[in-house]
C-alpha cells in the first residue's frame, strides 16, 4: 500500500454528501474570490501572454473555455492561462504550515477539468475539496522551501489526484497519475528569489497543467512510476519531506479548506499583519518626522520578505509586494494598501524610498513561537520629537482567525471587476457563485464578457 494508493483509495471514497454545509460554502467564496483576483489581473501582461498562449489551440465543447471568454481550448492550457491571471496580483486565498502556499491556485484546474468532463458543480466542488486537502495536508507534513524547492511541487500531485477522480479514474490510475505528475514536476524556489518576474504568476498554474497532463495520460493507459513517495529515489528522500508518510486526509467534517485565509490586502500573506498594524499606528503617527520603523517578526516573513538587498529597491510590482519594507511604507503613506500601490510609478516614489531606508525587519524567538498558528509582526515607530507608536498583530483582517464576512468578500470581487465586466455581469457572477452546487453545466459562470 503506497502512499500514492492510499491517496487513490481516500479520493475514490469520499462522496459530495460527507462535506459540511460550511466546507461547501468555503469552496463557493474560494471561487468568486478566485474569479475576482482574476478579473484585477485580467489586463497585466503576463495574463495577455498566458491567454494568447492558451488562445492559440482550440478544442470544440465539452472542454474548458478561458476565463473572460468563450474560447474553449485543452484543460491543462485552460488551467494555465486562469491559474495565471488568479494567481499574478498575488491577492487569492493562503495557507501557511511548514510550507506555505495559495491553495486556490488548485481551482482553475479542477474547473477546468470539471468542464471537460461534462461533471456538475456540486463535483467541482468535491474536486477542490480534495485537491485543498491533497496540497494543505503536504503542507503539514514537510517544509520544501527548507531545501530550496517551491511549494508548487505540491501543486502537481493535487491537481493530477483532482483531476484523475473527474475523469473517473480508478485507483491504479489515479496512483498512476500522481506517479506521473510527481516524478517530474519538483520546481525551486528562485521564483520568489531575489528581483521576481513574470513566472511568479505561472509557476503554480504550469504544475496544474502538468498536472491535468498526468491525469489524462493515466485516463488513456499510461503508467507512472512506483512508489512516487516513499521509493528509493522518490520525492521523500530526495526533497527530504519523511512527513508526507504522514498525511491523514481529510474525514468526519475536518477539511483543509476550512482552515484557508482570504486575502483582505494584495500582497504577500506574512506581510498582512505588518500591513494591517501599520493601519492601525498611522494616525498616531500621521504629521510627524518617522526616524525609525522597527519590525520584530518571524523567520519566514523575514527569510521571504524582509531581508534581501532587492526587497528595498524593487523594480517590479512582483518584487514590491513581497517587499514587507515597501508594503509597510505604502501603508504608513497611503494608508491603504490596493493594486494602484504597486503601480511602476510608485516604486520609485522618494516618499516611500525614505521610509523603507528608516525600516529594520528583525528575527525575533519569541514571535517565532506564534507562527504558523498566526502571523505575528511587532512593530514600533520611532518618531522626531521622541514619541513611541506600538502595535503587534497576529491574525490579521481575513486570517482563519479573524475570517473576512461574505459581505467583505462580495465587496472585494466588485473592486477587482469593477471597469473589466459591467455591473450586469458582475452581479451574475456573484448570483452563480453562490448557487454552484446547482449547476449541470459551471461553464456559464466563468464565459462571461469582458470590457474591451
């Protein structure tokens, strides 16, 4: 019984009517959430590069369409071109472990999918369930950023063990399709290194497409190899991740997706909480001459955000929102943190330069000791004429802690559509997101017009 098999076994078992009421309705705000942080990076380049690449095959229904329009093209490049423009603004759902990662970037895949196999809405969302729980749970186990890898490698085996239950695999198949998928899908981390590109946006949404690609070479016969896991050579040993032996999927109403946060800030989640006490110190220090920012935080905001010699001079919009200086600056000035923060001409803006030059981000035991549960970032202001501003926050606005209100979520999918579909459209999308689970056919959902 390989880990794989038993991955295969717990898929093929779990039904529709095992999912709490509130798990079906967390999937339902993942997807508008889903739908809108791909409505705010529509128009960005890298979304324009990914659709035309989409764009340039065509696969007549049933087959997955290109969110925002009514081509229709193969699964995996569908999966690619949504993933991508859900994933650029770096604004979709989180969830942080031993590996953090953006468990949404799963739902342009099992849509996809989902699509192409002419299933319903209602096994949309036991698909995203799974391939939450396939991701989150690997992220339990073991850290692949301690190695220098990216935890998009999780994202292969989720979105293939997804994928294969659509299409009706059975379990050697589906332990076939993760053999597939896992055996040439480990990716590094430099695409969160240094000056961050273009690929940031892609990179989970290229492990789904090889994802659904291992899938449907299962479905069509071809075999994976053993033991992809725990195998001599396998992703155990040689990513040193011994805790996926580990993983006991989700049962008895306890499923990852209920454990997710909602971004309420576009910037990278161990920012959140720096940003949010930035929020609450700026009227007491708003007027007055800031000689020195001190932030005291935890290992991985400071190792992914707060310490290298780019994060305080970014030259991208990729680099400034995981820059915890600039995001920090942004607040203090602005006081708001939205898409126009990350504006080019912004990150040369002396205003926010100074500030990031006054900042100091430093590891601190103590804080370590409160992370993953929470996120928590100590920061004091030190301000000319010899006052003091403090404030320490842990669970920010939309952490599993503090949980963002339908209401703040349908508000923020009106932001991010707001000028790329009219409000006649908007107000359709929100209406079928809530309905998915009565939905034969999802694809009216994510067909839906753009404004030129």
């Amino acid at each position: 019984m390989t880990i794989a098999r038993t991955m295969a076994q717990w898929a093929n078992a779990l039904k529709y009517d095992a999912l709490p009421d509130k798990t079906i309705h967390e999937v339902k705000r993942r997807v508008l959430d889903s739908i809108a942080t791909c409505l705010g990076a529509y128009r960005s380049s890298p979304a324009s590069i990914a659709r035309a690449k989409a764009g340039a095959v065509s696969d007549p229904p049933p087959s997955a369409n290109i969110w925002g329009t009514k081509h229709h093209t193969s699964p995996d490049l569908a999966a690619f071109a949504n993933g991508a423009m859900v994933r650029y603004l770096d604004y979709n759902d989180t969830y942080l472990s031993l590996e953090p990662a953006h468990p949404s970037d799963n739902i342009a895949a099992t849509v996809a999918v989902t699509q192409t196999a002419g299933k319903t809405g209602r096994d949309m969302i036991l698909a995203t369930v799974m391939a939450y729980e396939i991701q989150c749970r690997l992220c339990d186990a073991a850290s692949l950023r301690a190695g220098g890898w990216d935890h998009v490698t999780y994202g292969a085996l989720s979105t293939a063990l997804a994928a294969g239950w659509l299409w009706d695999l059975n379990e050697d198949q589906l332990e076939h399709a993760l053999g597939l998928a896992g055996v040439c899908n480990i990716t590094t981390r430099q695409t969160r290194t240094g000056q961050i590109s273009d690929w940031k946006a892609c990179a989970f949404s290229n492990a789904a497409r090889n994802g659904i690609f291992a899938a449907d070479l299962a479905r069509r016969g071809m075999t994976g190899p053993h033991e992809i896991f725990e195998g001599p050579k396998g992703l155990m040993h040689q990513l040193n991740i011994p805790g996926a032996k580990d993983v006991i999927l989700g049962r008895d109403g306890d499923f990852m997706i209920d454990k997710t946060y909602i971004k309420y800030w576009p910037a990278e989640y161990h920012s959140q909480s720096a940003i949010d006490a930035c929020l609450q110190l700026r009227p007491q220090v708003e007027g007055k001459e800031i000689k020195e920012i001190y932030i005291g935080s935890f290992e991985a905001a400071v190792s992914i955000i707060g310490s290298e010699p780019e994060k305080l001079r970014p030259t991208s919009r990729e680099t400034a929102d995981h820059s915890m200086f600039y995001c920090c600056a942004a607040a203090l000035v602005d006081g708001d943190v939205t898409l126009a923060t990350f504006d080019e001409k912004r990150l040369t803006d002396p205003k926010l330069l100074d500030l990031i030059d006054k900042t100091k981000i430093v590891e601190d035991a103590e804080l370590n000791k409160g992370y993953p549960k929470g996120i928590p970032n100590d920061i004091t202001i030190s301000c000319a004429d010899g006052t003091k501003a403090n404030k320490r926050v842990d669970f920010p606005r939309g952490h599993a802690e503090n949980p963002m209100s339908d209401d703040e979520v349908v508000a923020k999918f009106r932001r991010l559509a707001e000028g790329v579909v009219n409000d006649t459209t908007a107000e359709r999308i929100i209406e079928q997101a809530w309905s998915l689970d009565a939905m034969d056919d999802i694809t009216p959902l994510f067909a839906f017009d753009v404004i030129e």
